[in-house]
C-alpha cells in the first residue's frame, strides 16, 4: 500500500543577495483564485495573492522527495514529499479583480531556483588577467627560463580560448586591491596611463608562477626535474572577493646524471612547454564560472535607453532581459535589450517609474 504525503511550503519573498552559482533568475507568472464567502472581499484577495506567489514559485524550483519503510505487520509503505523550494524576490500584480464569485489575481514574479539542468554555453562572464608574477630557481637557466617566461603570454593565449568567459590581458595592472564597484583601481598608475579600466561586474585572476628544480637520487645516477606551479586567486571585482584559489602543477623532466661522468646542465633539457599546464588552469576556471550568472553595469544613460557594459563577446542578444539589483521588493527594474554590439548592450526599462542609475549592477535572466 502506497501513501502518499504531499507537504507544500513557500519561502517567504527575500530580499536580493548574490545568485550562488548553481542558482538561475526567471520571470515567471503566477495566478491564484480563492472563493468570496458573503462580502469578505478582502479576506479572498489575500488568499489568492498567496496562491499566485505559490503558484509562481513552483514553476520556478519544485522538490520531490522520497522514503520506503518497513512497519511492524510487514508493509512496505512510501512516503513522497513535494516542496516547493524557490525564492522570488519580487513581484508585480497585472491582473486583480472578481471572476463570479472568485477573487481572481496573475503576479509576474522575479525568482531563484536551482539550475538542474546545463548552464547556457553562450553566456561568457568578463575575466580580468591582472599581474601574475614569476619566481624561478637559480640554477635554471638557458631555453628553460626563458621558455618559463614565455609560457605566460602564451597560456593567456590558452586561457583566452576558454568557454565561460571573455579575457581581458590587464597584467600590467596589481592585483585586485578592493571592490571595483568603489573604483578600488582607477587611481593605480598604470590605469590612468593606459586608459584601461577593469570589468565591474566581472571576475579577476592574480597569482604567481613558480618554478623549482627537482632532484632525485636512484643508485647511480641522479635525475633532475623542473616543477612549476601556478598558483591563483579568482576574485569577484564587483565586491573584491575571493571566490576560489587555483593551484595545479607540471613536472618537466630533466637531465639525467651518472655518478663520476661529466654532468650535463638545464640547457639539455627537453623544450619546455607550459600550454598544457594552462589548459589544466583553463579547466578549472571553467568549472568555477561555467553556471555564474552574466552581470553587466549601467554605464551611461541616453535618452529612456542604458548602455550596458555586456554584449555581443558575452551572449547578450537582442530581446534578451536583464534584472537590475533590487534594494527592496518594490525598486526592481527589467530591462529588454534592443541592440547589443561586441562589448555593449542598449537596453530598454520595461517597469514604468523605476529609475535605473549609472553604475547599479544587472544580472541576466533565463
């Protein structure tokens, strides 16, 4: 005999905070209905409000769970719990009034839900490539070294190739010092020099490379070995956090030396070739933005229109929806691309009498 046990709960509607990776925006629409006892019009309204925000937030995320138990005659029972686990973070009513003897309302909802299923291939988040620094041992030298401090502008090639995100090579710039968001590095040196100004709403990678000689003895011989390794710090510029450190490593054999025979040097090494340790970067920075929501800020306004600093290079297309960073349940704001070019976007507000600054941060939706 099978019961089934159906618990249903609504979050309560929350207030904005940063999307976790595994968690996408919608706008969804909800409709409610609840019947009017007598004349208590009032009473059937706030039913069916709650039944459009459930309604909303269950096409948004639903949860099926299940358990089988044993009880004491021998019976195997089944229990299925169905919760709906969704969060919106705001809501419009469109639609409000008596259907009959109903109380009918429709809400456009702004919601967060798990993303089950894959992240969308086409959005690529900006990453900065801000100073990576070098350390090599003494006693490698020759085609080695100088291939060590090579392999860097090539792996930003590599990295440059990378699915989920658009490089930037700002190595001239330090590391990130504070959030972008309060211009933590417009007035560094050599961004006022060059005129180069980090992603706001992206992320940035710094770190340094290591490179060490690797000796082992094995009866007769000894066997030398360069190990370099990479290590990386991924920060969100928007808040200067740091969202994942980066650490891989590649062993490049050596030369091999005979006890009492004439030992060969680093010259003799085979060519040294640092992509694939970059492809093993390339990898993990994948892993770590491949289901980050694609965030642009406001740059300039023209006009009822706002260029945002997202476009064509991120999978930002025309008809495209964007939500901008609500500070409360009644200031969020939607925006529709019309136009987008490699790096900018013209968008549209959709809500009337929301206005949208320069500088306030948007996110965009499925």
């Amino acid at each position: 005999m099978k019961h089934i046990l159906i618990a249903l709960s609504l979050l309560a509607v929350a207030t904005f905070a940063g999307s976790p990776a595994e968690a996408t925006l919608r706008v969804v629409k909800g409709e409610g209905w609840a019947p009017i006892s007598g004349n208590a019009t009032s009473v059937a309204r706030e039913r069916a409000l709650a039944a459009a925000l459930y309604d909303a937030a269950s096409r948004l995320q639903t949860k099926v769970r299940g358990a089988s138990q044993l009880n004491t005659q021998g019976r195997l029972t089944e229990e299925l719990t169905a919760t709906v686990a969704a969060q919106l973070k705001g809501y419009e009513i469109i639609k409000d009034g008596q259907m009959g003897s109903n109380w009918m309302i429709v809400v456009e909802a702004i919601g967060e839900g798990e993303n089950e299923g894959p992240c969308d291939p086409n959005r690529r988040v900006d990453l900065d490539m801000r100073h990576i620094s070098i350390r090599v041992a003494p006693g490698i030298q020759g085609h080695a070294n100088a291939a060590i401090h090579e392999g860097l502008a090539r792996g930003v090639e590599t990295l440059a190739s990378g699915g989920t995100y658009v490089v930037s090579d700002q190595r001239f710039l330090p590391p990130l010092r504070g959030a972008e968001r309060n211009h933590a590095s417009s007035l560094d040196y050599m961004t006022q020099v060059s005129g180069a100004l980090p992603s706001v709403s992206g992320y940035s990678v710094s770190g340094t490379i290591i490179a060490e000689i690797d000796r082992g003895d094995y009866y007769i011989a000894q066997r030398t070995a360069v190990t370099i390794s990479i290590n990386l710090k991924l920060r969100d510029n928007f808040n200067g956090v740091t969202i994942a450190h980066i650490q891989e490593q590649q062993v490049i054999p050596g030369s091999t030396t005979v006890y009492g025979l004439p030992r060969s040097g680093f010259d003799n090494f085979p060519k040294v070739n640092t992509i694939p340790l970059f492809q093993k970067v390339q990898d993990a920075l994948d892993s770590v933005l491949a289901c980050k929501p694609l965030r642009a800020v406001v740059i300039a306004k023209n006009g009822g229109k706002l260029v945002l600093s997202a476009g064509l290079d991120n999978g930002v297309q025309p008809g495209d929806y964007f939500l901008v960073n609500p500070k409360g349940r009644e200031s969020w704001q939607i925006l529709k691309i019309e136009d987008a070019s490699a790096g900018r976007a013209i968008a549209r507000p959709i809500r009337p009498g929301r206005e949208v600054p320069v500088n306030s941060l948007v996110e965009m939706l499925l």
